[in-house]
C-alpha cells in the first residue's frame, strides 16, 4: 500500500500503458481519477478498478481546465499527476509528415504537459507537495529512424521534465519521467510500421532483454517513482527498455 490515499490524475489511462500504472496504483491503495478520450472504454476500464474517471482531450485547455474544477470540487486538491497520454504518427520520412499530423502530436505529447504545469502545478506549490510523473520514451534518448516528430516530442518532453523538476524543487514538488522502450500496447503496430512477424522481429533485435516492454513494467516503475520511497529522487529520467539505451 505504498500510495494508500494518495489522490493521482492518470492520462490516457483507459489502455496500454495508462492502465498498466491505474491497476498498479490501485493495489498499491491509490484513489484515481483515470482521464482519457475514449469514453466508453474508459468506462469500462474505470468500472472494473473501481475508480473515479473524467473524460478529457489533453490536447485542450478548456478539458484540462474542466478536469481541474472537477478534481478540486471533489478532491481539493491531486497528490500525483501522471503524464501518461500520448500518439504517434505513422512511420515515414520528415518531409512527408503533414501539418495536421504534426500538430496532433505535439498537442497531446507535448502540450498536455504544459497544460498540466499551467492548470495543477499552482496548487502544488501552494501545498508545498506533489508528484508529476511524465512518460516519455527512449525515443527521446536514442531516436528511431521515420518516427522524426514523435521522437522529437519525446526529447522536449525528457528536458521539460528536468527544467520542471528544477524550478519546482523548492515547492518540495518532484518531477521525474519513464523512458520505455516500445511495449506491449495500441500504439505497437504504428511504431513498427505494420504488425508483421519480419517487422516485430526487427523491433525486438534492437532490444537485449529480447521482449517489448509491458503495462506491467511500467505499472511498477511508475509506482516507486511516485511513492515516499522515492523522495529524493528529481529530475530523473528512467528507462524502461531492457537495455535498449545502452
């Protein structure tokens, strides 16, 4: 019970990674609100965990602003935000990346965490306590070819963490991030550019542990670095990867 009663804002927590954190929270005694754009799955999801959900496009102000309403009305305040919300767009080379795909995700990536740093932090600070827990990837760290602007948002998200965990140190706020490698979740078939077995086994070539990485694993990550047994730890950025990065 490593997060009993601790009140944590998951996003995109509806699948993938999101859920592996929400159910990992939940043993560990977390109340949650569990945010995501896919209602009805969310729904479902939120049900099954027994948890408190909030339908959102973190891509938006007015949603983050919303979701804040709601979580102070009923909570007063969250003591952990996690991050978690992210897309891709498909393999292809720079130049052949449209605007519009662009623009989508650097909205969700990237400025959901500007989102979460304008609308949550303020209170943080206020009560001199938090977590924020941003998950990027070790495409931030190591960038795979024909994934150019995912990569990208994936590298502003591992220095806005550090320049975040920076300034807000002496509010006793923490913010660190995850840097997995690709996993086990809905956006696996977008990364490898199709989900044939020449294609997966490529993937998992350029990983030594020689697995994807699962809800699981981040689930338990994500836990130690939002809990008291990681208090002094800021700024850091975790890989999650089987060694990819090395």
């Amino acid at each position: 019970m490593r997060l009993k009663n601790k009140i944590a804002i998951i996003t995109g927590a509806a699948s993938g990674f999101g859920k592996g954190i929400a159910k990992k929270f939940t043993e560990e005694g977390a109340n949650l609100i569990m945010v995501d754009i896919n209602s009805k799955l969310l729904k479902k999801v939120s049900k099954n965990l027994s948890q408190d959900h909030f339908v959102a496009d973190v891509s938006k102000a007015s949603n983050f602003n919303s979701l804040l309403k709601y979580v102070n009305k009923k909570y007063k305040s969250a003591d952990i935000f996690v991050n978690n919300a992210g897309i891709t767009h498909k393999p292809k080379p720079m130049e052949d990346v449209t605007e519009k795909e662009f623009d989508k995700v650097f909205n969700v990536n990237a400025k959901s965490v500007y989102y979460c740093g304008k609308y949550f932090v303020p209170k943080m600070k206020k009560l001199k306590s938090g977590v924020i827990l941003n998950v990027a990837s070790t495409a931030g760290l190591s960038p795979r070819p024909k994934l150019n602007w995912y990569n990208a948002t994936k590298g502003w998200m591992i220095t806005a963490t550090k320049a975040m965990a920076i300034e807000l140190a002496p509010y006793n706020v923490r913010v660190n991030a995850l840097a997995p490698v690709a996993g086990i979740t809905p956006l696996l078939k977008s990364f490898m550019g199709g989900n044939t077995k020449k294609n997966k086994s490529a993937f998992l070539s350029t990983i030594p542990i020689g697995r994807f990485s699962t809800p699981q694993d981040m689930g338990n990550a994500a836990c130690f670095l939002c809990s008291d047994e990681a208090n002094m730890i800021t700024g850091a950025i975790l890989e999650v990867d089987g060694g990819r990065c090395i």
